[in-house]
C-alpha cells in the first residue's frame, strides 16, 4: 500500500509541497503527543481491539464518520478539574488523566499508518464531516515542521464550515477560527501543542496580522439584524423620555467599537471567555482573601484587651492542666512498672503458645508429609505390579504367537511334504504305465517280424 512508508526515507525528504511523501518532524514514535494523552491511547481497549482490525486509510476514514462528535483529548466529565488551580498532581482525575477521547485514539492511528501527502490532502478538504478535517488540520500540527504550517492552512483561514469542538458541545466554532488559535496559541483545551520556535512564530504573527479575518454574509446579516434592533429599542427610550441624552447610537465611533467588540465574541467564543471567568474568580477570591484580613486587622481595642484577658485565662488554665498532667504521668510510671510486669508475662504466655503451635504445625506437616510419601511409594508399586503385569501378559502373548507360527509351519511343511508324496507316486505310476507300453509294443513288434520272416520263408 502507499500508506506504508519508511521511516528513513521520510525524515529525508525536503521540506514543502513536494513529493508524496510527508516528512515528520520531531518525535517518530509519539507524535509529540502530550506522554499522560499517549499512555492513555495506547493503554485504552477501543485502541487495543477496535482500531486494531483497521488496516487501511478508507476504513479509518468511515470510522471517524461515525464515532468522532468532538476534538477535545477527553471524554466530558471523566477528568474533573474544574477548580484546581498550580500543581495539582495528587488530585484525583489528573495523575491518571481521564478517558481518553475517540478523536485522539483515531488521530494517533492515523500517524500509526504513515500517511502520504495525497492522503492527508484528502483529509482536509473531505466534504462530508467537518471532524475528518479537522483531524487532519490536527495531524498537521503535530508531525509537520513549524515552517510549512502556513503553506498547509494559508488556503483555509477563512473556511466557514462549522463544527462543536468541546466534549459534550457549546463550542462552535469554524475550521478558520480554529486554525487561527492553532497557529497563534499552543493550548488546546486541557493539552499543549508542540512549541514553534520563536523566529518561525514571529513571522506567523505578522502573517495573521496582515491578513484580517473576512467577515461571512451570514454575520454580516446577523449584524444588520442586530443593529436594527437596538435601533428600535434606542427610539422607544427616546419617546419614553425627552430628559434623557440622545442615544449612544448616533455617534459613528461607539457603533463601529460595538460591532468590533460584537466581532470579536463571535472569533473565539469558548477560549476567551472561559479564561476571563477564571481570572475574575480568582481576582474575586483574590479580593475576599485582602478583606478578611483587612477586617481582622482592624479591630477595636476593647477587643484586644479581651483577648489578653483570655490569653492570661488561658495560661492558667495551661498551668493547672499542666500539674495535672504531672501527676497523672507519676500515677502511670508506679502502674506502668505493674502493667509492664504483665505484659512481659503476657508475652512469655503468647510465645509459649506459639511455640506450642510451631510445635503442632510441625508435627501436622510431618504427617502429612508421611502421608504424602506413604501415597507415593503405593502409587510406585501399584504402578510396578501393573507393568509386572503387562509384561507377564505381552510374554504370554508372544509365545501363544509363536506357539501358533509354529505350527502353521509344521502343517505347511506337512502339506509340502503330501504334495511330494503324491507327485513322486505319480510319477512313479506314470513311469510303470510307461514301461508296460513300451514292453507291449516290443512284443507286438517281436510277433509282427516273426510273422513277415514266416511269410518269406514260405
């Protein structure tokens, strides 16, 4: 397949759009991913079983179809640190993470099959789940190097296609914005991107300035719609109250820093706002802190004197329970000596019965350990007579074997030997037979040359 690559050969290739071979940059193992978000994908069953059977690119694809909702590291409400605040290592939920997300799980799959620049070309500009793209946006900005990021989203700042980004949703945001926070910040949600080196950030910056964000014709409506609104609202005010200033709405300025402010909370709804809420807490508990101190520094005087009062109360009462004490610890040592006495009587008597236990577990191990080789040496003679046994059996059989063979062969040699006796007797027979014709002829031959020489001599 063309998604099996070398490791050599891609830590080789040049930088750029060239070639179909992507290079990687940094860590070849771990994609550079966060260790805590690593051993949880590695360690999670969906991973270990599921992903497992997935061995090509378009399976992988239709996978993230189906199961990808979010592209947050963990699952909502499995790592709870709402709250936490510093090293927080021994909360629960944070030294083990959470669960881990299916988007990271598919996304670390993806690196696992090396994949091609055409491959990666037709994750981001995939028309039928906005999460596909976004998970390719991702492998981007984890394995490509920091120089070639702008060449790999300069095409897509300004995509308007919407997708919910935070586990459980209220995140929406579109691939343009979220490309902009991956080239400007280096958080995504609870984990770190890999840093880009400073020269490399700076040109990116000036970049991202240089090139503002269009605003989309729905926006643009959306602001139509708004500013009519609050243009009826400032005329009903007016008819209400002739005393009043005229409204805010007439000045040029004020409205263009309204539909800014406006711009802005549409750019990045989620980041901010939630990094604002956490600073004004902190600011608020900040303040509380500062006034309770404040409040107990300033007390009045009376106060002081009531407490020096219970200061001196006090170290009575300290005093007294201190005598106390000392006679109760004079009252323990003359009992302790007693109470030592009989603890070291009660030790003697706790290992006398100990040994006494030794004593009967030794003596129950011996037994058993007779049993043991009791049963072992009637298993071995059973074991013997059975082969004594077999033995006696197979010798019986042998010979019953033999037995048998011989005496085929002694029938067989009889029969051999009928059949010479018959053949010689036939033989014999024959050559009687034979002998008696022969004679017969002669004596008929004789009587025929008699007969001729009487018929001549007559």
């Amino acid at each position: 397949m063309a998604n099996q690559q070398p490791a050599q050969a891609v830590s080789k290739t040049a930088p750029g759009k060239h070639g179909n071979v992507l290079p990687l940059w940094g860590n070849e193992k771990t994609m550079n991913l966060n260790p805590m978000i690593l051993t949880n994908v590695l360690s999670s069953p969906y991973f270990k079983v599921q992903l497992y059977e997935l061995k090509t690119y378009h399976e992988v694809v239709d996978e993230i179809y189906f199961k990808v909702t979010h592209v947050e590291p963990w699952e909502k409400g499995s790592r709870k640190t709402a709250g936490q605040t510093g090293m927080c290592g021994g909360v629960r939920g944070v030294g083990t993470g959470g669960i881990v997300s299916t988007a990271f799980c598919l996304l670390y799959k993806l690196f696992t099959l090396k994949l091609t620049r055409k491959q990666l070309m037709g994750l981001i500009t995939h028309s039928d789940s906005p999460y596909i793209r976004a998970l390719g946006f991702m492998y981007i900005r984890y394995t490509q190097p920091p120089a070639d990021l702008i060449e790999w989203y300069d095409g897509f700042l300004d995509d308007e296609e919407e997708l919910d980004v935070k586990a459980g949703g209220g995140c929406v945001m579109t691939i343009g914005e979220m490309l902009r926070s991956f080239l400007t910040k280096l958080e995504w949600f609870s984990t770190l991107f890999p840093r880009i080196p400073v020269p490399v950030q700076k040109n990116i910056d000036q970049q991202m300035k240089s090139r503002p964000r269009k605003i989309a014709q729905k926006e643009a409506v959306t602001e139509e719609a708004t500013d009519a609104e609050t243009g009826r609202q400032g005329e009903r005010h007016r008819s209400r109250s002739s005393r009043r200033s005229p409204s805010p709405r007439k000045s040029p300025k004020r409205s263009r820093s309204r539909s800014h402010h406006r711009e802005r909370e549409r750019r990045g709804p989620s980041f901010d706002r939630e990094l604002e809420r956490e600073r004004d807490r902190q600011r608020k508990e900040r303040d509380r802190d500062r006034g309770d101190r404040e409040r107990r520094r300033s007390r009045s005087p009376d106060r002081n004197q009531d407490r020096n009062q219970d200061r001196r109360e006090r170290k009575r009462s300290h005093s007294s329970s201190r005598d106390r004490r000392t006679e109760r610890r004079d009252k323990e040592r003359d009992g302790g000596d007693e109470r030592s006495k009989k603890k070291d009587r009660d030790t003697h008597k706790d290992r006398g019965s100990e040994r006494e236990r030794s004593r009967d577990k030794k003596n129950r191990e011996d037994k058993e350990d007779r049993r043991h080789k009791d049963n072992r040496e009637r298993h071995r003679e059973e074991k013997k007579a059975k082969r004594s046994k077999s033995r006696s059996r197979e010798k019986r059989h042998k010979s019953d074997e033999e037995k048998s063979r011989k005496r085929e062969q002694s029938h067989s040699r009889e029969k051999e030997r009928g059949r010479d006796g018959e053949s010689r007797s036939h033989k014999r027979s024959h050559s009687k037979e034979k002998s008696h014709h022969q004679r017969e002829s002669n004596n008929e031959y004789s009587k025929h040359g008699e007969r001729r020489r009487s018929q001549s001599i007559n």
